[in-house]
C-alpha cells in the first residue's frame, strides 16, 4: 500500500482541471478515493471492525468512524482544534497526486457528475462498541441559520457484523404515553447527572442485512452494529443526552447547532426548543416507527452474472404513496460480470473480493476489498467514486474466486424509482 504523503497535495485550481481531465480521459471517469478516517471525542469506544490497526486520532479522539466520497467537514465542536483540518473530507487520487475531492466537484462538477447536477449527500460507516448517546438531528425548520439539516438511513452490512457488539438495538422516539411536561422533565435533568434519556424512547432490534430510515428530529440512541449510513451533507447534532455508557457527554452539543444557546436565552429556553423538535410533524417521534420505517433489501436485478438490491431507500414513510428522492443506496454482488447501466455518478466501497471497474474503450481500474489499514495514512483500492457518463455502460468483473461485493452510494434526484419501492415482509430465516 502506498501511503498519504507518497501523494503530492494539489491546490492550484488549473492544476486541478488538468488532472481531472487528464484522469477522466485515461478510465473513462472513474476515479479512486482515499480513505477519509473520522474520529470522535473519548466518550466513544471504537467497534474495531472498520479494519483500521490504530484507531485513535491521538489519545481523546477515536476513530469509529469511515467516510466516503465525502465534501462534509467533520464537525467535533470544542474538539476541532485538535482534530485534522480536513477531517472527514475525501481526496481523489490521481497519478501521485492528491486534490480534495470537494474541490475537484467545484471545479470539474459538470464533468464528474453531469450538467447541473450535484453531490450534496455524506455515505458513511459507524462502527461502536456500545451504543452512542441518545440525540437528535434537526431539520431545515430547526436548524441555526446557515446550516442543513440532517435526515438519514441507515443499512447493517452483513459483511462487517459478523460480530454484533454489546448493544445491538437502538432506543428510539418518545413513547406516546408521555406527556410534554414528562418529556420536558427529563430535558431539565441535563445539568444534574445521568438524564437517563432512553427512558422515554422505545427500542427497536437490529438485524444485519436490513436499516431504517431516520427522519430528522427523531430522538435516537444508535446502536452497536456497524452501520452504513447515508445523510444529507450535514454534519449537525443536537445531543440531550447528559451521560452515555458511563460517560459525561460534552456540553456544548447540546445546543451548538441550534438557533437558541444556553449562554444568551437560558437553559429552560433550549429545553423548550428541543421539545418542539420532538413534537415536530416531520419527526419519527410517534409508535409506529417500525411500520413506518425499517427497510429490508429489495431485490431489483438476479442474473448469472451478479445480483443488485436496493438497500437504502424510500426516504420517508412507508405509508405515504412515495417520498422524496433524497439519497439511495445498491448492494451489487458480481459473481463473474455485470454490466451497470445506472442513472447518475455514484460512490462504492468495496467489501468483499477482487475485479475491475471498466468504461468501454478506456482503461481498467482495479478495485478490491481491504483486509487490513495499519494507519489512516495508508491508501487501498477498496473506493472509487464513479462519474455520471461512466456510471451509464459500466463493466464490473469479478476476477477473485469470491464474489466481488460493493455498495454503491447515489445523490439525490438519482433513482427516483426508489421511493416509491414496496417495502418487502422481511423473512429473518
């Protein structure tokens, strides 16, 4: 493996469209990412199964987190300083040179992603050890000015949880039953302890090889299954959970991205104000949250060649007729070859076996799983992101004796066909 500093960082913006172009005429518009390691503050304990050997930033920041295809800074709050000043942004490698992957989209948008189109989505793996803090992601209504808010989805690859960790299931919602004074009481707990904030929500199992799609201002305690998530290209949080796992939770998250802050409109007045995200219409707040929104794989192509799944879609309820095309996620497992004819550019990670990614006419890049990142310096061949032009007549061929296995991440506006999917009865055995 090569590593970060074999790779000459390019800033220069002609620079830049010079090797886009250069590199889009050699494979057709496929191009490899590295890897872009995140980490958080201690309160977190790594699930060691993103295959990274070290998984600390330094000794308070563990990385538990991958992502990818990434124009998404990482937001730690009082812990930025301390963190990378890229942290969480992907870079393209080209030739031996590195450029950031957001400002390569900038430039060279059109080329990459086709005419007034745009990559405004974060794919991501989160790996645990035990649940994470039980928080809330605000939507466009209730989010400090500025700022984007967050709906996501999440997707339990069974390639990666083979091992299930200490708390696989997720407490979710607010129990209905509860009252706003009840729900409020526990909020103003923050400052006193443990709020024990669970205790208002209801718990759902996590079964790998399914997900759930999480709407905004839906309280969540994410649990320990490695997890594929698909966002919008936000990183906002609110946290009103004071202790997690035995551990004090940092303060400021819990109004950072908020339009109310303790320190100029009191605490009471922030409590109230994520009361009203709890109680929000576009929240998953209510009982029905299985119903509504869990998401088993659906099947959408089975050939000699290879197979592909929808395992992320249907960005809203499962009542409703059809939801918003926000983001959408394919499982495509190529046994011997399959040709790919998608809609749009897309991201891949590749986890399991080894093959190539070829454009007609164009040059092979080959792609394979990773076993092992010593350091979050070293680059692999496990992620590519894949342009729009490329993306519409793509031969995928597997050349392992095991299948090749990837999963293709898309922005919205891509494959508006899978919002309105039936939702499959999931048959666990």
């Amino acid at each position: 493996m090569k590593n970060r500093n074999d790779y000459t960082l390019v800033t220069d913006p002609a620079k830049i469209i010079e090797l886009v172009n250069k590199e889009f005429e050699r494979t057709g518009g496929i191009f490899r990412l590295a890897p872009a390691w995140v980490g958080r503050p201690g309160i977190i304990k790594p699930g060691r199964r993103l295959k990274l050997l070290n998984d600390y930033l330094r000794n308070d920041i563990a990385v538990n987190e991958r992502w990818f295809s990434s124009v998404t800074y990482s937001d730690n709050g009082v812990y930025n300083p301390i963190c990378p000043p890229d942290h969480g942004l992907s870079y393209m490698l080209i030739d031996n040179y590195r450029i950031l992957f957001r400002e390569a989209i900038e430039l060279c948008g059109d080329l990459i992603l086709g005419e007034g189109r745009k990559w405004d989505i974060l794919p991501k793996f989160f790996d645990n050890w035990e649940r994470i803090p039980n928080h809330i992601h605000p939507c466009d209504n209730h989010i400090e000015e500025g700022k984007v808010g967050k709906p996501e989805s999440y997707h339990f690859p069974v390639e990666l949880n083979m091992d299930r960790n200490a708390q696989a299931y997720t407490a979710v919602g607010v129990d209905p039953s509860l009252s706003d004074a009840q729900v409020k009481n526990y909020l103003m707990q923050y400052f006193k302890g443990d709020n024990r904030l669970t205790d208002i929500s209801n718990i759902v199992n996590l079964i790998p090889g399914t997900g759930y799609y999480m709407p905004p201002c839906t309280l969540h305690a994410p649990g320990s299954l490695l997890t594929y998530e698909l966002q919008c290209a936000s990183d906002v949080s609110c946290i009103p959970e004071s202790r997690v796992n035995d551990m004090p939770m940092p303060s400021d998250m819990i109004d950072r991205d908020l339009p109310v802050k303790i320190e100029t409109d009191g605490f009471e007045a922030v409590c109230d104000y994520i009361l009203s995200m709890l109680r929000c219409p576009d929240s998953g707040n209510g009982a029905a949250f299985r119903s509504e929104y869990f998401r088993p794989p659906v099947k959408i192509r089975c050939e000699e060649g290879g197979t592909q799944e929808y395992v992320i879609y249907r960005t809203g309820r499962a009542s409703e007729e059809k939801n918003p095309d926000l983001y959408s996620a394919k499982k495509t497992v190529v046994s011997s070859e399959l040709t790919l004819n998608e809609n749009g550019a897309f991201g891949t990670i590749v986890l399991g076996g080894y093959g190539s990614f070829t454009v007609p006419g164009k040059e092979s890049v080959i792609v394979e799983n990773v076993a092992l990142y010593e350091n979050i310096d070293q680059i692999g061949m496990d992620e590519v992101f894949v342009s729009a032009s490329a993306a519409k007549n793509l031969k995928v061929t597997c050349i392992s004796d095991s299948q090749l296995r990837f999963y293709q991440h898309f922005a919205s506006d891509t494959n508006p066909e899978s919002q309105s999917l039936d939702v499959p009865e999931f048959i666990t055995f």
